[in-house]
C-alpha cells in the first residue's frame, strides 16, 4: 500500500506588502515587481496564481476547488504556496513556492 506523506519545507506562510507608486501600473510591470521581491527571496521562487483586484483578471483562469473560494487561492493552495505579493493592498496579488 502507498503511504501519503505531507511534504514541508523551511518556510512558513508569508505575505510581502508592497506600495508601488506608478498610476500607469499594469499587470506586466507588477508581475515584474512581484518577482524581482520573489527571487531576492529565494533565487528558486516559483509563482503559483495571480489575481487582479484592478481588473478582474486572474491566473489561472479556469475555476478549480469548489465552496465559492477564489480558484487563484484553491490553485496555489493546493500546490503549496507559502508566499503572498500583495501589491496596492490587492490591486495585483501573486502567489509564489520557495523551495
């Protein structure tokens, strides 16, 4: 019989509060910013989900999950995330694995 074991890693369930100060930000550009603050982290940092609260859009964009939760949060909670970039207090949110 298979054995299911939890993995773990060394870090714990972070969120990076940033103010970006562009009136001209677009998804690109935060996206940009989000992963130069990932990588300084860890160089290995690798994004999961992303969500707009200035448009909408978010990634990926298909519903997973179920409950009403937002499918960016089901699809990076699922695989582990355990780093959040919360750009404009969630204008752009990216969601990031250290390894």
């Amino acid at each position: 019989m298979a054995e299911l074991r939890a993995t773990s890693n060394e870090y714990t369930l972070d969120t990076v509060a940033m103010n970006v100060e562009n009136a001209d930000l677009d998804l690109a550009t935060a996206r940009d910013i989000a992963k130069a603050k990932a990588r300084d982290m860890d160089r290995n940092a690798m994004m999961l989900s992303y969500h707009s609260g200035k448009t909408g859009e978010f990634w990926p964009n298909y519903e997973c999950g179920g409950g009403g939760r937002p499918p960016w949060i089901v699809f990076a909670e699922a695989r582990g995330y355990n780093l959040k970039i919360d750009i404009n207090d969630g204008e752009y949110e990216f969601f990031y694995l250290r390894f």
